[in-house]
C-alpha cells in the first residue's frame, strides 16, 4: 500500500538501532525498491558503520549498498547554515515576526524573482505552491501536510 501511494520517501536522521529494527527494515525495503520507490535518507553512520553495532546488519547494510547511492557530506561544513550569515537555524516561536525573517532568508538564498500561488499536478493531485523562486518552493507546515493539503 505505502508503494502505491508514495513513489519517494525521506528519512532524516535514519538510524537502526537493533536487529529486529534491520530485519523489518530489510523486508519493507526490499519490497520497496522492487515496486521502483526512491528512497532519500541522512544519517550520522554510513551504512558500514552498523556493522560495530552488530554483524546481524549485514542483509540491510548490504541492500543499502546495492541498491542506493551513498554519499558522504564532508562533516566539516554545516549544510543548514549555507548561504546565511548567521547561527540561526531555529526561529520561534512561530510568529508573524518568525514568518518574515524566513521569507526574508528564502528570498536571500533564491536570489531570484518570486511567484506566488502557482500550481502543480501531480499523481491526480493539485498542489498550491504558496511561493516559488526557481526549483525552490516556500511552505507552511499546514499547507504541505495538514488536512486540507
């Protein structure tokens, strides 16, 4: 059912902790990727690394390596603060001030002029992208997965 109704899935921060977790997670990933779902995971471990954990993980270490490309992020450089001059990575509480410095950041980082309201279709689905600039879109929570979405 998950493969009919999504054809990519995120993970972030993907850690598997015990064997029964790997082993679960071997049979749903294998099932996954033979009906063609994408999977898009980060983790702090490369896949090997389960192995200190445990040799129980190889069939699931061994899937990821088939299956998926890998690619390790030089850990030196913190991704969520690109393209900003600042350590500020969380605004809260959520508030009309908050809203205004992340459209603030999101107009900063596109550098390109901005749509509004424009719409996509996909998989019988019509999606209100509230702003976009380029292949960049800009979201409230609520509107990408509540209810209504």
């Amino acid at each position: 059912q998950l493969a009919s109704e999504a054809w990519v899935l995120c993970f972030d921060e993907f850690q598997v902790l015990d064997i029964g977790d790997a082993s679960l997670l071997t049979s749903l990933f294998t099932l996954l990727f033979q009906r063609g779902v994408v999977v898009v995971a980060t983790s702090n471990r490369a896949p090997r690394a389960l192995y200190a954990l445990n040799d129980q993980f190889v069939k699931f270490v061994q899937l990821l390596e088939t299956r998926c490309t890998i690619l390790e992020l030089p850990r030196s450089f913190d991704y969520r603060l690109s393209g900003t001059r600042s350590n500020v990575v969380y605004l809260t509480p959520d508030s009309d001030e908050a809203r205004q410095r992340v459209f603030q950041i999101f107009t900063h980082l596109t550098g390109q002029p901005i749509s509004r309201n424009c719409e996509i279709r996909h998989l019988g689905r019509r999606l209100v992208v509230p702003f976009e600039s380029g292949p960049v879109a800009l979201f409230t929570f609520e509107e990408l997965c509540g209810d209504d979405a």
